[in-house]
C-alpha cells in the first residue's frame, strides 16, 4: 500500500496531535515545530506514520516517531531519507535521538548515527522538556548524526 510522505502543515495540527495523543507520547511542542514534522499518509488522507524534530539551535532532536501496523520498513526508510533532507534544508548541523529499544540500534546505526555518552550532549538538549525527560530515563542510549 503506497503512501505520501510529506511535511506536515498547519491544518494538520488536530490531526497530528490526535494521532500522538492515541500513541501515548507527549504533544508539547508539536503545534510550535508542525513544520518539523512529517506524516505519512495513506490514500484517504488519515496518519499511518510520523516523525518530527525538535529544533534546538544548531542541533535537532528527533521525537514522535509513531507508526501503525500498516507501516512497512520501506515506510520507515523513506521517512528517516525524507527528515534528513528537512534536517538539512532547515540548516541543523547534527541530530540526536534516544531511544530505549536495543534492538533498534543496527537500524539507526546503518541510518549513519552513532552513539554518544550522555555526558557528551549537548547543553541545547536539556533545554527541552522532552530533552530534559529523556536524559533522565536510566537506560535511554543516546545517538547522533553529524550533518
């Protein structure tokens, strides 16, 4: 099933933070960076897949990475090829992510990033509410990607 990978827009808002909000995640910030985040759509317009970035200063956080059972690997690939063009397009010069799920290591690290000690962050991720909450959480693997 073939989907559209686009940025999201502003009139997407309800419907993008409907669909964060149905995954759990924290929707602080998504109105204020919508034009970080991208969406991948199915024919009728409704969210299979998103992913975003937090802007902060030079460097970006990756959040909100949410997908449905109807999201394939090749969906999954598109989306990380198509943020890494908004990434650069936007002028980030690095991107990080944390995530708690080992196995998703090789994935990342064949995307290009590597790993980075917490104490080797940058101070821009702490000043992020989402930054902040994930350099807290004891086995969150931290990673980046120079651009």
């Amino acid at each position: 099933m073939e989907g559209l990978v686009r940025c999201a827009q502003p009139g997407d808002k309800q419907k993008l933070l409907s669909f964060l909000s149905k995954a759990g995640l924290e929707t602080e910030g998504v109105e204020e960076y919508i034009d970080y985040f991208l969406v991948l759509e199915d024919e009728d317009s409704s969210i299979r897949a998103t992913l975003g970035i937090e802007p902060l200063g030079e460097v970006g956080l990756l959040r909100s990475l949410v997908m449905t059972s109807r999201t394939s690997e090749k969906d999954i690939l598109i989306m990380f090829e198509q943020m890494l063009r908004l990434a650069r397009e936007k002028e980030l010069q690095s991107l990080y992510l944390a995530t708690n799920k080992e196995a998703s290591l090789p994935f990342f690290r064949a995307l290009g990033f590597g790993k980075e000690e917490k104490g080797n962050l940058p101070k821009e991720l702490s000043s992020s509410s989402h930054g902040k909450h994930l350099l807290t959480v004891d086995n969150s693997v931290f990673m980046v990607l120079n651009l």
